[in-house]
C-alpha cells in the first residue's frame, strides 16, 4: 500500500442500500446518479463514489455500469467467510471478486445485532475479503450503553483491534466508526466526537498494520450523514468519507453529500 499523506487520502462517500431496490430498481437509481454527478462536474478521482446494493442487483449493476463505463464502484453489503461449500445463503468472496465488486462491507452493525456476528467471525470475513481481492470496509461502534459505560472509544477500538487480526498486510482496508445509537437516528455523533474516534482508530491500524497503513486508510463516519452535516465530518484530519444509509436512498441528497466540497464553507 503506498504511504499517502492524510490530506491526499481519495474521500470515499459509499451509500449502503440494506434491504432496499430490487434490480430494476436499481438499475433506474445508478443510472441517474451517474447523470446527477456528471451533470455537477462530479470529481471523481478525488471523491470516489460507491454503493451496495442488495446481492441480487448486483449483476446488474455491474453489466450497467461496466456497459455505459460509469464512473461508480460497488461492492456486497456482506461476505462469506468461507469460499465455498455446504452454506446455504452464504455470499462467497469469490462471487463478489467475479462480479468485479471492489468493496465488501464487514460487521455493519445490523449484522453484528441481528445476526449474532462476533468480533471473531468478522476478522474471518476480512481474512476471506482479501483472500478475493476485495477490500473489506470494516464497521466498528458503539452502542448508547457501551457510550455512557464505556466512553466512545473503547469498544469500537477493541472491536477494530479483533477485526484485522484478520487483515493481510499491505493489503487495503476501509474502517467506517458508526456509532449504533446515530444509525438510522436522525441523531448523527457532532464531528468533534467522531473525530476523536476516528483518530484512535487510527492509532489501531499503525500498531495493527503499520505506520504506512495507519496514514493510508481511509476512515469513513456513518450515523445520519446527510447533505447539511457532512461537510463538517468531512473538515476532520482523520475522517475521511462516509458511510451513508438512509440518505443514500434519496438521489439528490446522496449526489449532494458526494458533492460536499461545494458546501465545505457552510
Ligand atoms: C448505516 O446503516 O450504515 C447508516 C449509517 O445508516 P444511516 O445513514 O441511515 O444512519
């Protein structure tokens, strides 16, 4: 991985579609997020725009995008820890690296709470993302007990430190810090708490990977971003994207959040 000072790290703004749009759904949004950016001069090599649609759009999302040459990435909203074999319902890596997925969102915190998804289990998911060539974006937060027990930091530091014990070094990895009580909450963390976050999780990535990976990876924030606060998320050293749900979900506002930088100064 080279070493990219923090101001030179390319933002990310990736919209996570849950369980939302089926393929012609899907197909009709990307289609018009790529109109809606190109038409602002979107700059793309400097804020690189992806989303995760549910697996089943994903061959279409691809064969749109890779026919029209749209500008977007995409990845899967989970992965297998395993390649293959007797695991119903299971999404291998291997599928996801042939559908030309670059991205693979880790232990978001609906698959840690709904489906029991450990510390442990996540670090085999990120082994199974880089086994692939994927690149896992890693989700770590705290929920509002572990806030008022424990202080922001402590748990998505602890969670992070077992997650990339299954990392490959030199190997890319996104984190994303979603606080559990800001998702979905309309309740986002101020940019001064998540950046305090963001920072000792970086801290984890150098003692983790190294101090190349710890100026490289990006570090995105997820908790009700939305038009008018992600310019301030975005002002922070150590945040550099965001993880979006619900907004991602509106056209308009998940093309006005990839575009912050035309409201840094707001
Ligand atoms: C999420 O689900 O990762 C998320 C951040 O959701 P929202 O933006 O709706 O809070």
């Amino acid at each position: 991985m080279a070493v990219t000072p923090s101001s030179t790290r390319t933002a990310l703004i990736a919209g996570n579609w849950k369980m939302n749009l089926d393929h012609l759904q899907s197909i009709a949004f990307v289609q018009k997020l790529a109109w809606s950016l190109k038409d602002a001069r979107h700059d793309f090599a400097g804020v690189e725009v992806a989303i995760f649609p549910p697996f089943t759009d994903l061959r279409s999302v691809q064969t749109l995008i890779k026919a029209d040459d749209l500008p977007l990435a995409f990845g899967g909203q989970d992965l297998s820890q395993h390649d293959s074999g007797a695991y119903t319902g299971e999404i291998s890596g291997a599928f996801l690296a042939a559908l030309d997925a670059k991205y693979v969102i880790i232990g978001h915190s609906e698959r840690r709470q709904y489906h029991g998804e450990s510390d442990e289990l996540i670090a085999g998911k990120v082994a199974a993302a880089h086994r692939h060539g994927l690149v896992p974006i890693v989700c770590v937060g705290e929920t509002a007990e572990d806030l008022e027990q424990h202080g922001p930091s402590a748990v998505p530091v602890a969670q992070l430190r077992v997650a990339l014990e299954g990392a490959v070094k030199g190997k890319e990895v996104v984190v994303a810090y979603e606080p559990v009580w800001a998702i979905g909450s309309g309740q986002a963390a101020t940019s001064e708490q998540a950046q305090q976050v963001c920072a000792a999780l970086r801290g984890v990535i150098t003692e983790a990977l190294g101090a190349d990976a710890g100026h490289a990876t990006r570090i995105l924030y997820g908790g009700s971003v939305k038009a008018s606060n992600i310019a301030g998320f975005m002002r922070e050293t150590d945040i550099d994207g965001a993880l979006v749900g619900g907004a991602s979900l509106q056209l308009e506002e998940f093309a006005s959040i990839a575009q912050y930088r035309k409201h840094v100064g707001t």
